[in-house]
C-alpha cells in the first residue's frame, strides 16, 4: 500500500467516523455563572463560573451495522459523560477590612475539576456520579483575578483578603438521583436527591419544584438532554440541604491552617425560579436564587444570586 493511498483511506475513515459520532451522538460545551451583582450585591457567595463540556450517546440511534442490521431491537440505557472547570469565590461584606473579628464571612476561594456519568434510564429520571478534586486559598488564584476585575471592571480598590482560608488540596465523590411526573400535557414535578462527600463540602440536598413549558422535565435538573424539544419552560422550586462540612466557613477538619473561621448552619434552604429557552442549536437557562444563610453572623437572612448558563450544542 502506497503512502498515498494509506492517507486517503485514513481520512475516509475519520470522516465517516466523525459523521456516525455526529448521527448517534450529542456533545453541549459552554459557560454558566453565579453572581450576586444582579441584585446590587457583592458579598458571601460572590461569584462563580463554569466552564462545561459533556455528551450523551443514544444506544437506540447508533447507526446499524451488518451485526445487527436483522437483530431485534433491545432497549439500552442511554448513558452521558459531563466536564466542569469552575471557580467560586466568597467574601464578607466588609470587603475592605482588615481586622478579621469586623468580618461575617470568610475570604475564600475555590477551583476544581469535575467528571460526572448519568445513567438515563428514561426520559424522566436518571442517576449520576461523579468525582471532583480542587484547591482552595492561593492556589485557587480567586484573590488576583477578583481583584484585576474589580480594578479594570468595576473600577474599585482591591479587596483586603485579611484572614483567607488556608491552601488546601481537596477531593470528593458525589451521587444523585433524579426524577419528574407529568402532571399534565406541560406541567411536571419533578425532585433530586443529592449527596456529597469530600474535604471541601460534605452534604446532603433534596431539590424539589414545578415546571410549565414545552422543554423536557429535568431541564433544570441536568445537563441537556438528546430528546428536549425546543421552545420555552419556567421553573419555580426550593433546595432543602444538610451540611456537614463548609470548608468555606470552618476551614479543614485535619488541621488549623485557616486564621478565621466562623460556624457554620448546618440547615439551609434556597427558593428558586428560573426560565429556558433552547432550540437545535442553544440552550439559555437564567434562575434567580435566593440562599438562607451559611453562617449565623451573616447579616441579611437572604442572599440572592442569578445564575445564567449558555450552552451551544452539536
């Protein structure tokens, strides 16, 4: 075989690689943010952001082969794979402090690494798993890039950081389950219970809300899903969450690197309402989120976030 023939049959077989992975296959890659400067605000919880990538593989769509081209037709579960590269960062409201004991939240940062895997059994319900590894403090890099946006973004001074938690390697592994009825033609219920266990957070959640709209009844459960129909849904829930561990307010439970900490609600609840839109190419999620407090010095009883997510799909 000639070299020259070895390269067009190499690229044939890419290409129609590439065209089955496009057939049975969907991937989504985008950006989803928390931030609290919606409301006015710029304390606790401040920020977020999420970089995310994943795919989901539909068993029933894979292009036929001469194997099973007259075989019958068994039902597989479908299965997904999920990415998120993200960062949170929270402050006090003394953002410009330097004695610790003025302070009602802890400086602190986070960044991580996550791999999740559903198991989509049908429609309307799913499993997952996954696990993440992150770093808080310094290596988390939350102190200089909060501050180069406040100074060239906000044109503000830079925050004092006084006090920050610690440096810290962490891991975690995380398990849910997911689940919607149909209560009529657009309207759905749908629940998720969630657990994670690590050195950063460990807690339990149950979320639970209504959905009215044409999109399909997780769509604000999860990731995208191959079958979703375009159009619009609205979502009105609450997050019902026992925690354990907040390394964000009590530091790590193997040692005392961090020089401020604070104790930390054990029971915390969110009220959300948020709206979708996608069609074959995008989807656009906004929810607004109001938090009860992670610390009994917060000041407020309340901290509203919004959290926007633009997915481009393929």
């Amino acid at each position: 075989m000639t070299k020259k023939v070895f390269l067009m049959r190499f690229f044939l077989g890419m290409f129609l690689f590439l065209s089955f992975q496009s057939i049975w296959s969907q991937a989504y890659a985008g950006l989803a943010i928390d931030n609290d400067l919606f409301f006015g605000k710029d304390y606790y919880y401040s920020s977020g952001v999420f970089l995310q990538y994943g795919y989901t593989k539909d068993p029933k769509a894979k292009p036929l082969t001469g194997v099973n081209l007259f075989s019958p037709i068994v039902p597989e579960k479908k299965k997904s794979v999920h990415w998120t590269l993200g960062q949170q960062i929270f402050t006090p409201i003394g953002r410009y402090d330097s004695v610790t004991k003025n302070m009602d939240y802890p400086f602190s940062g986070y960044l991580f690494l996550e791999r999740s895997v559903f198991t989509h059994k049908k429609e309307t319900q799913f499993w997952g798993w996954g696990v993440q590894i992150g770093l808080s403090g310094p290596p988390s890099l939350s102190k200089p890039l909060q501050n180069i946006y406040h100074k060239t973004v906000l044109r503000l001074p830079a925050l004092s950081w006084v006090g920050a938690q610690a440096a810290g390697v962490h891991l975690a592994i995380k398990g849910q389950h997911t689940q919607a009825k149909t209560l009529a033609k657009k309207l759905h219920f749908s629940h998720q219970i969630q657990a994670q266990f690590g050195s950063h957070i460990t807690e339990g959640s149950l979320r639970t809300g209504i959905q009215w709209g044409l999109l399909d009844p997780l769509a604000f459960y999860g990731p995208p899903n191959t079958s979703a129909q375009s159009g619009w849904s609205t979502h009105l829930g609450i997050q019902l969450k026992y925690n354990l561990q907040d390394y964000n307010l009590s530091g790590s439970l193997f040692n005392d690197a961090s020089t401020f900490t604070l104790p930390s609600n054990a029971f915390r609840n969110t009220i959300e309402a948020g709206i979708a839109y996608r069609n074959q190419n995008w989807q656009f999620l906004a929810m607004a989120k109001a938090r009860s407090k992670d610390t009994p010095r917060q000041k407020y009883p309340r901290h509203e976030v919004m959290y926007l997510s633009v997915l481009k799909l393929f």
